[in-house]
C-alpha cells in the first residue's frame, strides 16, 4: 500500500473562520498573510471569481461586493486632512 500523501495546513479550516469575513481592515489584512502559504490559494481564489463570492478573503485576495480590492477601508467618513 503506498503510503498516504501528506497534507499540508490549510490556514482558513485551521483559524477562525471569522478572520475570512471581518470588517475590520486590520483583520482581513491578518487573513490575507495566512492565505500566503496556503497550498490550495490558487485554487481558492480562482474558484471564488468562478463564483462570484460577494465578500470575503479567497486565495489571499479582499472581495468586496464581487470585485477584489487592493485593501479594504474601514468604515465612515475619511478623517479630515488639515492644510499644514
């Protein structure tokens, strides 16, 4: 019998799954970096534009109403720059 292959950690069935689906800009950047060693980003991320997952981390990339986006913002209104 050959022996069984060895499987590698996959970060978002080994973490919180709440990380994948935070509101929290800081938080999704958290589960960005752990979907950079995953073995299975590729396929992840290709499966969710397949898809069309609507929000989320997949395959280390922030989904936000269907479209991947660079870096989510947090919520309300910017801060006021002032002039120097």
């Amino acid at each position: 019998m050959p022996p069984a292959p060895v499987r590698r950690p996959v970060p978002c069935r080994e973490e919180d799954p709440e990380l994948w689906f935070a509101e929290s800009p800081t938080v999704l950047e958290q589960a960005k970096a752990l979907c950079t060693t995953c073995p299975l980003r590729d396929a992840c991320l290709a499966g969710a534009l397949d898809r069309g997952e609507p929000w989320g981390v997949w395959g280390g990339e922030i989904f936000d109403r269907g479209v991947v986006i660079a870096r989510k913002r947090p919520r309300g209104r910017p801060r006021k720059v002032t002039a120097a």
